[in-house]
C-alpha cells in the first residue's frame, strides 16, 4: 500500500475514533419513556410553580451537573444519592402527562429561540419595565426547562435543576432537594443547593 494509502486509512481510523468519541460523551437521544416517579416529580414540581404564571415548558430535560455541589453541601446531608451518571448524561422528552392539565405549552428547541428572541427585542424597545406588571413583579418568568433527576437510594429524595429562560436579561434557575411527604414530591422542607441568576449558559 502506497504512503498516501496508509495516510488516508489513518485519518478514517482517526475520525471514527473521534466520532465514537463525541457520541459517548453526547447525552442520550431522549427517547427513553419517564418512570412514574420521575414523571411525578416533574409534575409536583411544575404545580408548585404555577403561581408564577409561566406558560412555556421545554420538551426536552438536560443533563442534570451537580460538580458545582459540594459532596458534603448542607443541602444533601442526610441521604445518599444513587450513581450520578446516568443523569449527567441522559435526556428525556417531557409528555403532557407533567402537565396535569395546566393551561402549559411544551415547546421544542425552535419555539424556544424563537420566544426568547421575541422577549429580547421587547426589552430592546420598550425597556425591563415592559416585563412587569403594576405591582413591580414579573408577567411571566419565562421558558421553564428542567434537568434531569438524581434519586436516593431510598427514593425519598430527588435532586434537579430547573431554570427560567427569559432572554438575555432575567435567566433564573435552582438545584433543589425534593423530599416525598405522602403521597407528593415537595422542596419546602430543604433550603436549595445553589442559585443562578443571568448565566450565560443558564442549563450548565
């Protein structure tokens, strides 16, 4: 075989290592059906939001990253969560099974951008106050997007992320704690891992 033969054998090798490579570390494809339980918890969690007013929720969960936690965080003392990796890399779709029936729309990751930008061009022209109501709070806080879940060994608590995707100017979001009371997932008996406000990458 010529150089130029063994050169392009290489660089096939090469860029199906680096393929393989990409789709090990790449989330999963989303089309896994949701447990009960992570589909109660999903929807526990948007009922204790509905107060806020939002009406867009993403189809789609994203990796749910707890680096930024420390292993010894106030937040999770008292259990101890199942292996992690499969949250930090999976993704599932949402159906309208979490929506409970909420006047709520499940909006893919066209709709999004599309939304966004609509709200950034309104600030643009009419400024911040364009987004709040008389009384000085928020109409609406945004796109709700949620991460995926990391149980207990119990399966007593459950830790994710949520955020409020607004545009440029007001991305908000948690890592919480829920703890099953009863029959229900509830994140009033746990203080929050973290907040953020404004990142950049608001689902990192």
């Amino acid at each position: 075989m010529n150089r130029v033969g063994m050169f392009l054998l290489l660089g096939i090798g090469l860029g199906n290592m680096a393929w393989c490579g990409s789709r090990a570390a790449a989330p999963q494809n989303g089309n896994a059906s949701l447990t009960q339980e992570q589909a109660q918890v999903y929807g526990d969690l948007m009922e204790s939001f509905t107060k806020t007013n939002f009406k867009y929720v993403a189809n789609r969960t994203f990796p749910l990253d707890l680096s930024g936690v420390g292993k010894d965080a106030a937040c999770l003392q008292g259990f101890q969560l199942r292996e992690t990796k499969e949250s930090s890399k999976a993704v599932h779709s949402l159906g309208p099974e979490v929506l409970r029936g909420h006047l709520v729309r499940l909006i893919d990751e066209q709709e999004e951008s599309e939304i966004l930008k609509q709200r950034d061009a309104e600030v643009a022209a009419h400024g911040v106050n364009s987004m709040m109501d008389a009384s000085g709070m928020i109409k609406d806080p945004g796109v709700l997007a949620l991460s995926e879940i990391a149980f207990d060994k119990g399966y007593r608590f459950a830790v994710l992320k949520y955020v409020f995707l607004c545009g440029s100017h007001c991305n908000s979001g948690a890592t919480l704690v829920l703890e099953k009371v009863g029959s229900r997932w509830t994140g009033t008996t746990r203080r929050p891992c973290s907040f953020a406000v404004n990142r950049a990458s608001p689902r990192e």
